[in-house]
C-alpha cells in the first residue's frame, strides 16, 4: 500500500471505534468529524496529504526495502549520512509546515519504531520473538503509513513513591495475567497525546524500573490498536474554542488532545508484545537500542522550526507597531535569533558526529542531542513572555472576525491600524500573537516544551550521569600538576 493520502487517513479512522470520553460525552465512532478533533484530525491528513505532492514528495518519501512502494521517510533506517540527512529533511518539511507546534506528528514515533526494528538483537536477550515482533510490526506500520502514538508513565497521584507502589500497586498500568496466546494488562497510563485519532498507541517503557520481583508486571512494551476492546480514553477538555483560523490561528489547526488511558483488562496478543519482564532491558530501551537518537533527532528538528516561528512573530510585531529600533525590543529579537542559531549549530553538530550503532544504524550524537534537549525547554518558556512583552495591550484590544465583517470595520481600520499594517491585518497579527502567548492553547504548549522528556532537574541529574566529564577533569588535574 505504501504512503496514504489523507483522505484514506480519515476514513480509516472514522471505520474504528475507540472508547473517547470528553467533557462527559461517549465518543464511538466517526472521531475525525467530532468537534474536539476534526481540525486536528485534518491538519494530520494535510501531512499524509503532503507525501502525494511533488514539491515535498522526494523528501517526505523513499522506496520501501520489501514492496517498492512510496513510504515515508520517517521510517528509514539511516545506514550513512544521506540516509540521515533524507529524515532531516522529512521531519524539517512536517516541522515547517506545523510551525512546530504539533508535539507527536507520526514522524515522531516512527523514528522509535525504526531504531527499535534495527535492534532486532538487542530485543533477541529476553526472546527471539520479541526481535522478531518489533521487526515486523515496524514493517506493518511502514507499509500501511500508520500513525502511532504513545503513552510513557503513571498516573500522578504519589510521586513520594514509585509507579509500582502507588494503592499498592493498582493504579498503574500493569500485566495481571499472562496467556499462552498473550497477556491481560489493567491499569492506567498518562499521558496519551493525539490518542484519540491515532491508528495505534505505543504502551513503552518510561519511568526507571528497580531490578526487582515487585517491578516485573510494570516491565513491558507492546502495541495496540487504539480501539482495542477494554480501552478508554479519558480526554482533558478541549483548548479550541470553536472559532476559525482568524480568531484561533493556531489553536483551530493545532489543538492536540492529550488523555489518559485505562486499561481494563485489555488482551494483548503475542504477536504485538515487544517485551515483557526484564527490567534492566526496559530501562535501556531508548538508550541501547538508538531509539532515543532517532526520537529526539525529530524533536530537536521540530524545535528549531517552533523558534523560527517564534522569531519571525516577534519581528513582524515589532515592524508593524515601530518599536523595532528600541534597544530593549532588539536586545530580546536577538535573544531569539540566538536561540534558533544555537539550535542549528547543535542539529549540525549531531549530525556531524554521527556514527554507526553496533546494528549498523547511523545515529547522531547522543550527547549533543541530549544538551539540546536540556537546554530548549527552558529557553522555549522565554518565547510567549517576548511576545507578551512586544505585543503588550495590543493582545487585549482585539475585536473578532465577526467584527472586522461588521459595520465595525471602518472604527477598526481607523484606530486600529499599525504603521505598516490596516487595522484588519493588524487584527489578524495579533491574533497570532494572542494564541501563541496567552491564550489556552499557548499555555499548553508551555508546559509541553517544558515537561517534554520529563521532569528536567531529573534530565539534568541523568546528563550529568551519564556525560563523561573525566578528559575535562584530566585536564584540570594535569595543570595543577604542571611545574613550567
């Protein structure tokens, strides 16, 4: 089948039946036309859509190994530098398009798939099926364009002790039963965003594991079909208002849902496990298998787009209201041009350092990925604050689109015009700039970026851990031993 058009997208999603509860409605059936998700759901088809396009065809696609067909390039194994700069360009064209606003575009966990697949050995340690599993689930998922997402960690309800130990064990996601033909698990899980008009959802281990007997039954990796009988979705209400793309620009396009997921005795069959027991395996399941690289090689692509947008906002503000020549204006502009080129340099650098994985997987540099995932969510939390700061009351005078076609339009094309803008685009500028830094939707966001890959000061115990910092420690140690 290969690559899908969006059109089949929706329609496939509309022939599932998933368990969706939002804003104390059942949903069932037909989610891409619900109002919580059909904007979502039709942003998602426009990148499927994408792939058909001859502009961004020869980047978004590559043949696939087995069938010939067109698939996309997010599940390219990269084996050398073309191969890796070819998912650059993928991920950069789907990136660009969204302004890096969409979290969990299917590129995102393609790339866990298409690492996890490579590792097939890596998987082989616990049983030869679960190398074998990962292999030709990659395969499906690559073959039919699927889009998969996923859900990492217990719900938060006593973070003073572990996942398995909360309600003694209860509350988290865990196998209850273990079958011939599979396993029975039952539980919950946070935190499952775009869950609801995905084609499958990705159940991966996340948080440490103690190597102990008690951790066992929370040791596992497998994949279901987002309407797998005994599975619901419990959504948070939805950040888009209702309005069009002039009132909620980003919000009307973007509005990812995120839910949690409960697992109420949910099978799953053999063929879709991936791994099961083996805590030790399941804490290094990103890290050994690449898997990781290739995530956050996506992530940071998408970042940098997400600053771009931020520094192009942020200019067309200040252009348009003539505060551009103000120092304390161009002192923040070049805090944001700073921020997208130290973004670049760190995706060049990465990808400079790339080298082979012991599956022959041209990976980029994990430890400059992983500064760059230290670093962004902090500095992304300075992008709305810049914005609010440029935009100032202007973000609280905005009449809507009803009002610019209204007998209104001659009081705001007077008094609500900008030095180089009519007072109508100046609406519209402004607009954005409200969704982007203090609406819902941007609040969101926020949080996000900042919680992406988790708690940082956890992030950044594990980079410290992990860095070899002893060559800088030689060398002070060197000097101090220096007698010239």
């Amino acid at each position: 089948m290969g690559i899908r058009t969006g059109q089949q997208y929706l329609d496939k999603l509309n022939s599932m039946n998933p368990h969706v509860l939002i804003d104390g409605e059942m949903v069932t059936e037909k989610i891409a036309d619900h109002p919580s998700f059909r904007n979502v759901a039709r942003t998602y088809a426009k990148l499927f859509d994408m792939q058909h396009d001859p502009k961004y065809a020869d980047a978004l696609t590559y043949e696939s190994p087995t069938t010939g067909d067109r698939v996309s390039a997010s599940f390219l194994v990269p084996r050398s530098k073309e191969d890796l700069e070819h998912r650059h360009a993928a991920i950069r064209t789907w990136a660009e398009y969204s302004l890096g606003f969409l979290g969990r575009t299917g590129d995102y966990m393609n790339g866990a798939l298409t690492a996890l697949a490579a590792a097939e050995k890596w998987f082989a340690q616990a049983d030869p099926m679960f190398g074998e599993n990962i292999r030709k689930y990659y395969e499906r998922c690559r073959e039919n364009d699927l889009l998969a997402t996923h859900t990492l960690i217990p719900p938060q309800v006593n973070r003073s002790v572990s996942g398995s130990e909360q309600l003694g064990g209860q509350l988290s996601a865990r196998v209850v039963e273990e079958r011939e033909d599979g396993i029975v698990v039952h539980g919950a899980r946070m935190l499952a965003t775009i869950a609801p008009i995905a084609d499958e959802l990705l159940v991966f281990p996340s948080t440490l594991l103690r190597s102990t007997p008690e951790d066992a039954p929370y040791s596992y990796a497998f994949a279901l079909p987002n309407d797998a009988p005994g599975m619901r979705y419990l959504c948070r209400t939805s950040l888009y208002n209702g309005g069009g793309t002039h009132d909620e620009p980003l919000a009307s396009r973007f509005e990812e849902m995120d839910a949690v997921v409960v697992f109420d005795h949910v099978f799953v069959p053999n063929e879709r496990i991936f791994m099961l027991g083996h805590p030790e395996l399941c804490n290094a399941f990103y890290s050994e298998t690449g898997a990781g690289a290739l995530m956050t090689h996506q992530v940071v692509t998408r970042t940098i787009a997400k600053s771009e947008f931020f520094l192009g906002l942020a200019s067309e503000i200040a252009a348009s209201i003539g505060i551009d020549g103000f120092q304390h204006i161009q002192e923040d502009l070049a805090e944001l041009i700073e921020t997208v080129e130290i973004g670049k340099a760190l995706m060049v650098a990465a990808e400079a350092q790339a080298a082979r994985s012991p599956d022959g997987v041209f990976l980029p540099h994990w430890p400059t990925l992983n500064a760059a995932r230290n670093w962004y969510p902090k500095v992304a939390q300075r992008f709305p604050a810049i914005i609010r700061k440029f935009s100032a009351s202007g973000l609280m005078a905005l009449p809507g689109e009803a009002d610019v076609a209204s007998d209104a339009l001659p009081d705001i094309e007077l008094y609500l015009q900008a030095k180089t803008l009519t007072g109508p685009e100046r609406v519209r500028l402004f607009k954005l700039a409200f969704d982007a830094s203090i609406s819902a939707f941007a609040g969101r966001q926020a949080l996000y970026e900042y919680f992406f890959f988790g708690d940082p000061v956890r992030m950044a115990a594990a980079l410290v851990n992990s860095y070899d910092r002893e060559p800088a420690r030689a060398r002070v140690r060197e000097f101090l031993e220096r007698k010239d």
